[in-house]
C-alpha cells in the first residue's frame, strides 16, 4: 500500500477551506489522516447495496460484472466546491478520450454523504454529463440506501482508500481528489490523483484496467512507452523509457549468461 498525500491533500483542503471563508473543525493532522491511501489489486465488496438515479435498489457486483472498465469516482451531490470541479474535468477529459461510453467503460459516481438522494444523484448527473448522451447513457450516478446511514458506502470507499470526514462547523466533507480506475470483476487498477484530469492518463489507465478487453492496436502500443508512476498518480514517458531500458538490460543479462554457459568446457 503506498499513502499519498500531497496531489490529492491540496484539493482536499481548498474544498474545505473555500466554503464562504467559514473557519473548519478539523485540525492540520485530521487532514493528513485523510489523505488517499493506494490499494492496487484490492477486491471491491461485491455486496455493496446503493440505489440509482432513479432510485432502484443495485449492488455493486451487477456493475463489476459488465465486462468493462469503471472509473470509480467518490464525492457528494450537494457539494458547491470540489466535487462539481473534480466530475466537470471528469466528463471534459473523457470526452476527448477515444474510448467508447458504455462500450469501452462506464463510470461510478458514489455520494458519500448518507443525505443525498436518487433525486440529487439525477440532477448532478443532468448538470455535469446530459450535454453528451453517449457519456451520459454510461454514467451511473449513485447513493447509498437511506435505511443504513452511509455505513455501505463507507465500506466500498474504504476497501477504495478513499477517506473523509464530515466537518461539523461547515456542513462540508473533507476528503481527497482523485479517481479509481476500476478492472471487470471489481478489482482495483489504478489511481488517477488530484483534479486537471489529463484523457491520455485516462486513456491508458482504462486500457490497462480492462486486460486486454478494450483499446486499439495503438492504445496497446501506446502503453509501451508511457509507464505508470503511483505516486505522482500519472502515466509518465520517462517512467516508460525506464522500463524499456530495465528490459532490455534484463534481455542482454540473460543472453550474457547464456554465452558464458556455452562457453564452458563440458566435464566428462
């Protein structure tokens, strides 16, 4: 598990902070026990019961189960800070992904406030995604069930690593930036980190996720040279240029040995 702190902390604390200036709660060290905290290969609960936009009963596993990619993306509808920014970039870098909504991948928007409803699930859904009905038809906006007071998504964001806290004195949850990219079957892939999100970090993490199930031939070729660095939370050339040098050092070190044991004069 790898802690991270300082790409996702610094919107987590603009989005607490910006609410009219209002003063916080929450202490300097609460902040940083909320810092998203990485899972990569972790199984998300199957289990999780959550209701849709309008307002059916859903489990997590009829989402994990539809053969594609998720982009799993935690935050609450009623939101005025972070989380409208964090969904707007959202659609603006998907959009411009070749990847095809609902096809290729689906996306999983979870409110972690127990207060918003199927209701607010459908108007943030018109709000961020309506302009384009492709993306539209593969976004699932979704709360949890009234009946169990946050307790079932808090267990899906946990197995996440996705922390936050209800601050008491604004009425507003603090909690990081980021998006979870999410393989068929509900296995967690990789972490997209903070907001200003770039569609070719996107594009390769979603191709990456799917196992070979989605992207072209150049998507694929396209993953040779960008490698993917966990921390930053970003596909990075460099970090594929080291991979590529690691393999290729990896290559002559084998074919080394191999000469060398050709070259020893046989006992007997």
């Amino acid at each position: 598990m790898t802690r991270l702190t300082m790409p996702t902390l610094f919107f987590l604390l603009l989005g607490t902070a910006s609410v009219q200036a209002s003063p916080t709660a929450l202490l300097p060290g609460q902040f940083t026990q909320l810092a998203f905290e990485q899972h990569p290969g972790a199984q998300l609960p199957r289990d999780v019961r959550l209701r849709d936009d309008a307002g059916h009963a859903v489990t997590t596993a009829s989402l994990f189960d539809g053969g594609r990619p998720l982009v799993l993306v935690f935050d609450y509808y009623r939101c005025t800070t972070l989380c409208g920014v964090v969904l707007g970039d959202l659609a603006a870098a998907l959009a411009q992904t070749p990847l095809a909504p609902g096809k290729d991948y689906a996306v999983m928007a979870v409110s972690i406030d127990p207060g918003d409803s199927p209701a607010d699930a459908a108007a943030l859904k018109a709000r961020h995604f309506e302009r384009d009905p492709t993306l539209a038809g593969a976004i699932h906006a979704l709360v949890g069930d009234p009946s169990d007071r946050g307790r079932e998504v808090r267990r899906l964001a946990s197995a996440a690593g996705f922390r936050y806290q209800l601050d008491e004195a604004t009425g507003q949850y603090a909690h990081p930036a980021s998006v979870v990219l999410v393989s068929p079957g509900g296995t967690v892939s990789r972490y997209i980190l903070g907001v200003g999100y770039d569609p070719t970090d996107l594009r390769l993490g979603l191709v990456d996720a799917s196992r070979g199930a989605v992207g072209s031939v150049a998507d694929h070729l396209l993953l040779l040279c960008y490698g993917y660095d966990a921390k930053q939370g970003r596909y990075n050339a460099e970090v594929g240029r080291l991979i590529q040098a690691t393999g290729v050092l990896s290559v002559l070190a084998l074919g080394l040995l191999v000469w060398r044991t050709a070259r020893r004069p046989r006992k007997g």
